[in-house]
C-alpha cells in the first residue's frame, strides 16, 4: 500500500543522503566522482574537455532532482497542462544556464577554481543543440525558459535530430555547408528514456470494419517505427520548477518482418530496418519554403503521433472521460509544422477510442490554440495530397471530412460565394492538389495567434482576411519576447551586476518591467561611466574573436554596427552591404582633412542562407568581396572595416550582441513578422536602425522615437511604391553603387549580375532603392549621435530601460492568461 511505499522511498531518501549538496566542497566531489566513474578518466590527468563533461554531469545530477519533485507535483496536483508542440528549438549550450537558473553559479565557479580550473572555460567546450533554423526556433527555446519560471504546468515537444542545422563554413568568400553531427560526444543535458517508446505507422490501405451493425473505416498500416523519448530538463530561474522538453528519436520497431527473415533475405531486411532510423535524422534547413519532401511530412507525422499516443496516456491515467480533456490539456501548434496533430487526434478519438465524430470534433476544436509566425501567403504550408493519401491514406480522409464538414457550415454562413469557398477550403485544387496547413489551423484552434500587433494586422486584413471576417474573436496578437535570463544574464554578465546594483535589486531577473528603474539613472554620470565600461568591455570580447575568425583587427573606438541573422533578400543584407559600398565610396573621394571628422565603424554581418537559396549564398559572396576590398585598403586604415561572422548560431550571438552599439534591422515594411534580435540588442543597451516593421513598432512604443534610428517605407506605402514600378524614384547615389558591383569593382562581375538584377529598377520587389535615400538618412544620424558619448549612452540606457516589455516572461503570462487558460503550478521546494 501507500503507506509501506512511502517508508520504502524514505529509506532510499536518507541512504542517499538526502538531496545533493551545492556548497563548494560537495560540488567538487561530485565533479571528481563523475571524473572518474561517468567520464571514466583518471584524476591525475583529465582536459578541459573531460572536466566540462564531469561538469556537466554534476550539474544534470541536480537538475534531475528538482526535474523528479516538479513532475511527481504536476501529478499529484493534476492541473491542466500546456503541451507546446514544435518541430524546433534553437537551445544552443545549456552549462551556464543551468547552473544559473539553479542560482549555484557562484558555488561552482569557487569549486571550479579550487580544483585549478575556469568555468567560462570550461563552458566554452559545450557545442550548440541547434535543432532549429532561426527566430521560430529561438523563440520556442524563451518560452521554455519563461514557462519554467513561471511555473506553468508544461511540457515541450520536440524532435531529435542527430544532424542540428548545418555549420557553415566559408571557403573564399563562398558558403558551404557542414553537418552538424552534434551527438557525436555524447549529450549530458538529456536522459534517455528507453520506457517510454511509441508506435508509429505510415502507409498501409483503409477498410471498412463492422462495429455494432455500423460501417467505420479503420486504418491497416504498412509500416511501423518506433519513437523513443530523450528528456531534457529545463530549470525555472529562482524556483523549484524544471519542466521537460521531451524530444523523439527514431529507432526500428520490434516488429519484426517476419516474412523477410523466413525467406531468408536477412541482410536486406536489415538494412531496411536502419532505413527507418533515418526519419529524425536531419532538420530541414529551410526557414521558409515548403517543398513537399516525404521525409519531412515523416517527420512531422512521427512527431504528431508519438506526442499525441504521451500525451492520451497521461490524461488517461487520471482521468477517464475525455469530456475532460479541454479541462485539463492544452495543445499550443507551433506554426502549421505539427498541424497534423488535428487529424491525428481525430483519428485517435473517432477510430481508436470510439467516440462520436461530432462528440470527438467538439472536444478538439476546445484545445488548440496556433501560432503563425509567417507574414506572406506564399510561405504558408501545402501538403500535396498524393504524398499525404500514400503515406497517411486514412488521415487523408478524415481531413476531406473535417473539409466537407466545414464547407457545409460555411454555406450556411455565406452562400454559395464560390470565391472564397474555395479561398478558405482546406484543400486547394489547381495543377498540385494539396492540404493547405494554415487553413486546418485555423478551423480547428479556438485561438490565432500573430507574433507582433503589425503581424496580426496583416493577419486580419491580408493573409487571412476570409476568416477574420469568419470569426473575428478567435484572432489575438501575443507579441514576442526573449529571455532575459539567457540575453542578458547567461552572455552578459557585467551588464547583469551593473543592472543590479543600480536598481538596487536582482528582482529584475524574475521581472523585467523593473528595467524601467533605469530611467531614475540616466542623468547619473557615474552611472553613465560605468555603463560606458560595460560596453567597452564587451566590444573587447567581441574584437577578440573578430580577430582569431577573421584576421581583421578591429578599433575599439569605432562604431560596432552589426546585422546578424539568416539571410534573406526581405532581411535586406544587401541594403545594409549597399550601405558600406557607398561609405567607402565617399571616404574614397573626401578631402583628408574631411576624414578627421568620420566616425570609424565595424560593420558586421553574420548569418546562413539555406543551402538551396542561389540570391542568399550571393549576397554571403558580396559582403567578402567587399571586405576583401574595404579591409585592405591601406588609404582607408580604421575609418571602416567590414567582417563578416561565420557560422552564426546561438553561441555566436551570446558573443556579438552584448558588443554591439548599432544593430540593423532592414526588412521591407510588412515582411518580418515580429523579429526577436532586436529585442536582445536592445536589452544589451545597443541602438537600432530599423524600419517600422513587426515589433519594432511596439518597441518605439515603449522607448520613443527619439531613441531609435528609424528609417523607410511604412507599410501603407508598400503596395503603393510597387506599383509604380519602374517610375519609382531612386536615388542617384544607389544607381552608383549598383554600377560599381556590376562593373566588376568587387570583382566576379558576372556571378553578381543575377543578384544586382534583383535591385533593378522596376525589378525591386523589396524596394531598396527606393529605401535607400532615407537608409542614407538615418545611418548619417547615428554617427551624429556616436560623437556625442553623453547622448549616445543615454539612448543606450533608455533602449535597456524599456525593454521589460519584450521579454518572454511577459509574452508567456499572456499566453497562459488569455490563450491557454493554464495556472502557475509551484512545486514547493
Ligand atoms: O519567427 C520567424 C519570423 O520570420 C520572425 O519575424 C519572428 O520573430 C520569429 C518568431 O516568431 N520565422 C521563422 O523563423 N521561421 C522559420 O524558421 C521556419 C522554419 C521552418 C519552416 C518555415 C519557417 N518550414
């Protein structure tokens, strides 16, 4: 019974001598326990390596703990769960946020030293979990993080992929790619549950079964894989709580080919059994265009099905009717990747569990909410239906039915306005019949959400205008956030004391609406020294590794300007690469005595394009070949230097961010749809150039426009500029320098003539000539406020001071309170 169990774990408890200690002494034995008996070296002779896998090992050893006490607590209390579905998530290194989020960051670096080492060292050897593209993935690693300290009951779905987006590496000014085979040395920060496995099916016919005198379609499937869980504890800051990021890895199922083996076809049904292996072996690099791959559709299928089969087994485990389960789960779609999920779960309730279609159809619309992060139509996710029908024959007919259903309600609504019948059908017929993703999510969630209140205006007036038209109280906005915890805490670490010892408080930590203290401070010139500091010593660390990456030696009195992100032509590197061609162009003819009175800079410029992105990998070769140029013009020295940063990733941006004094974010108005860099820049007391696009809107909002270097189109202007086409005004000055790359200035003339065409006049879809006056305009104001310190690290402070509202703490609340409907579940320490 009860009673005889609990004496058994008490038993166990204090042979195990209560929980693990965290004062210097304890800590460094575990390390030295795991030297010898995880890593298996031997203690008069281990690496850094060696010493941050004990490292690691002592710090999983705690994190499993409070991860143990957090989930017997969620069952205990039974709240209702958010489940937080993605097919990515850009955790990059876990060391330094583990062991800060469990507030033992101080504890281990004594125990560390006394041993003869260096934490910062020591976390240098963690390689990024890069199970993402870009700011989707990113942003789903801050939820995480926020849903932690915050307490909330939930869970994060995921998938395991040995290869994590692929490292790029730039061989003469060209991208290649690398894989990023990242297990390699194996993964402390996961726990391999080799219980809690799944069945996955693919393939196969429908038939028709008798039950109870009534005809039902049942699916036989060809084909089975099994899905095996790795945990991945996620610790709350300044709490108990650490949640879990449950990741899928595929494995061949026991189900043995029997008839393979009998014929005595061995080897083949071997190596067809590893085949199967190969369904979470790669991320997509795309972070934008859908191609109707079967791998892929595999792999959101294996990910649908293997949370879904955990997710149906905990509720059944407490709870017996599925009336419930709108109560008690809360199912979070993250873009339209996992949407499968809505006829999975339809499947699962109609075929498997026996309900109703009606009964089970109710119950499903009650529990999901969905997320888009996309602004454009054409970037919306389509499944062709011959791919779907061979691979998931029965999923096929159960989303026709979910199709013909809603069309017959939506008769009843609109007529027979044939029109947008067919608009917001969730099968599109043309040359490639397919299942549009977005549509099904929206029928099916009883929320929408936008990333950014411009996104969801687009949202409601564009991209989904038919159905904001529909049901206009299920569109919401929850704009972005990231975590302060990982943005300014994890990578910057002397910005982190100054905050608290200005504010007088590291509550900040838990609560970055108290940022806003900053403002009390801004008048203060010690406090403006301090800050300046901060920043110098941050520009040291990142002209340090400019140097060891690229050879470049940088001043640190110049202007650290910097645009990291993927690349993308709406992104508009190449504005920003326009830009520095047109500086150099300017210092090249100014008078000597004129160049005294320039503001020296380093631009930066980091990012990947995906491999099969031709204008991208174009504009990668631009931004050398201009460096190449600029960097070794002896007539230029430090007045402008240009570097581009390889194989940017999370790490990578730790580095940069806090280095920054200019940040760029150049996106044609009405294209990103909130970003999220910005937001990290900003926390770290970096200006923005910017345009009015996604939530750079809501940060003018919060910080003024007097604070920020804003520039361009708005995006009412957009359609209109389009159109005129080839009568859109463009500057003289960016005729010049489109000249200069396609006469050969830069050299590989004809390589670059595909991409200047795309900036032809009456050819510039993302209109930067028509920008780029205005672009001009606003670069030319930031160096007027670079040679005023004083104004310049006051805008720096009051940027800092109102970026409480982006951090992900407040997007999360949000969500919980309005979407999920889901409490703070506070496992008592
Ligand atoms: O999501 C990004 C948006 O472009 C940003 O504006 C936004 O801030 C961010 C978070 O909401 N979208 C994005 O990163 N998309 C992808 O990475 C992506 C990945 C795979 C795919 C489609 C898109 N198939």
């Amino acid at each position: 019974g009860f009673g005889e169990r609990k004496a058994k774990a008490e038993r166990m408890f204090s042979l195990m001598d209560g929980f693990l200690k965290n004062d210097p002494f304890s800590l460094q034995k575990d390390i030295l326990h795991h030297v010898e008996y995880t890593v298996a070296r031997s203690r008069f002779n281990f690496d850094d390596y060696e010493a941050y896998q004990a490292l690691s090992h002592s710090v999983r050893d705690r994190l499993i703990e409070r991860w143990h006490d957090t989930h017997t607590y969620f069952k205990r209390t039974k709240p209702k769960r958010l489940y937080f579905l993605s097919l990515e998530f850009l955790m990059g290194r876990s060391l330094s946020n583990s062991v800060i989020n469990l507030g033992i960051q101080d504890q281990y670096a004594e125990a560390l030293s006394q041993l003869g080492f260096e934490f910062d060292v020591l976390a240098e050897q963690e390689g990024d979990a890069a199970l993402g593209n870009g700011g989707l993935a990113r942003f789903s690693a801050c939820q995480m993080d926020s849903l932690a300290t915050l307490d909330y009951p939930a869970w994060g779905y995921g998938l395991r992929y040995e290869y994590g987006l692929f490292r790029q590496i730039i061989v003469d000014g060209f991208q290649h790619e690398q894989p990023d085979y990242w297990l390699n040395f194996g993964n402390p920060w996961e726990i391999e549950r080799i219980h809690v496995t799944y069945e996955v099916k693919f393939y196969g016919t429908v038939e028709d079964v008798d039950r109870n005198g009534e005809k039902h379609e049942v699916w036989i499937p060809g084909e089975t894989v099994e899905a095996v869980a790795y945990d991945n504890p996620i610790p709350g800051y300044g709490t108990r709580n650490t949640i879990n990021l449950r990741l899928w890895a595929a494995k061949p199922s026991n189900h043995f080919d029997l008839e393979a083996y009998n014929t005595g076809d061995y080897i083949n049904s071997i190596v067809n059994r590893q085949r199967t292996e190969s369904i979470s072996n790669v991320l997509y690099p795309d972070d934008r265009s859908h191609q109707g791959k079967e791998m892929r559709l595999k792999q959101q299928y294996f990910f649908v099905s293997a949370s879904l089969q955990d997710i149906i087994r905990r509720f059944k485990e407490a709870h017996n009717n599925f009336d419930e389960l709108p109560e008690k789960v809360a199912l979070h779609l993250n873009d339209t990747h996992p949407s499968l999920s809505i006829a999975e779960i339809m499947r699962i309730l109609v075929d498997e569990e026996q309900l109703d279609w009606n009964k089970a159809w109710n119950i499903v619309c009650k529990i999901f909410s969905f997320t888009t992060h996309t602004v454009v139509a054409e970037g919306l996710e389509k499944i062709p239906t011959d791919l779907l029908g061979s691979l998931l024959p029965r999923h096929l007919q159960i989303l026709y039915k979910i199709n013909s259903n809603f069309m017959e309600e939506l008769k009843k609504r609109i007529g027979l306005d044939y029109n947008r019948l067919s608009r917001m059908s969730i099968v599109e017929e043309g040359a490639v019949k397919s299942i549009r993703m977005a549509n099904l999510s929206i029928i099916c969630s009883h929320t929408v959400n936008g990333v950014s209140k411009l996104h969801s205006d687009t949202l409601k007036m564009r991209t989904f205008k038919d159905f904001y038209e529909l049901w206009p109280e299920k569109f919401q906005y929850t704009t972005n956030g990231v975590t302060q915890r990982r943005w300014i805490v994890v990578s910057n670490p002397s910005l982190c004391a100054l905050l608290s010892k200005w504010l007088g408080t590291e509550a900040w930590i838990r609560n970055a609406d108290l940022l806003t203290g900053l403002r009390d401070h801004v008048d203060n010139t010690g406090f403006r020294h301090e800050w300046k500091m901060v920043k110098r010593l941050n520009k040291m660390r990142l002209a340090e590794y400019i140097e060891t990456m690229s050879g470049v030696k940088v001043s640190l009195d110049a202007m650290f300007d910097v645009q990291v992100k993927r690349i993308h032509e709406y992104k508009r590197q190449l504005l920003n690469i326009f830009g520095i061609i047109h500086r150099y162009d300017c210092l090249k003819n100014m008078d000597k005595n004129d160049r005294t009175k320039v503001v020296p800079r380093v631009c930066i410029i980091g990012g990947k394009a995906a491999p099969g992105y031709e204008i991208a990998k174009k504009i990668i070769k631009l931004c050398h070949a201009v460096a190449e140029k600029i960097n070794n013009d002896a007539d230029i020295g430090d007045l402008l230097k240009l570097v581009f940063i390889p194989d940017y990733n999370v790490s990578v941006a730790e580095m940069v961010i806090p280095g920054a004094d200019l940040s760029q974010h150049l996106s044609t108005a009405g294209h990103e749809a909130s970003g999220t860099g910005s937001m990290k820049f900003l926390m770290n007391g970096c200006l923005l150039l910017a345009t009015a696009d996604g939530s750079t809107v809501e940060i003018i909002e919060e910080i003024g426009s007097d604070n920020l270097f804003l520039f361009g189109a708005k995006v009412q202007e957009v359609a209109e500029l389009r159109e005129k086409g080839g009568a859109l005004k463009v500057p003289l000055q960016f005729a010049r320098v489109l000249r200069m790359v396609r006469d050969g200035y830069f050299g590989d003339k004809d390589y670059f003539k595909s991409l200047c065409d795309t900036v032809e006049v009456g050819n510039d879809f993302y209109l930067l000539g028509s920008d780029f006056g205005s672009y001009l305009e606003a670069q030319a104001a930031a160096d007027k406020a670079f040679v005023e310190p004083e104004k310049w690290t006051k805008m720096s402070i009051l940027s800092a001071a109102g970026s409480g509202r982006f951090s992900s703490d407040r997007t999360i609340r949000e969500y919980a309170e309005r979407t999920w409907k889901i409490d703070p579940c506070q496992c008592p320490f």
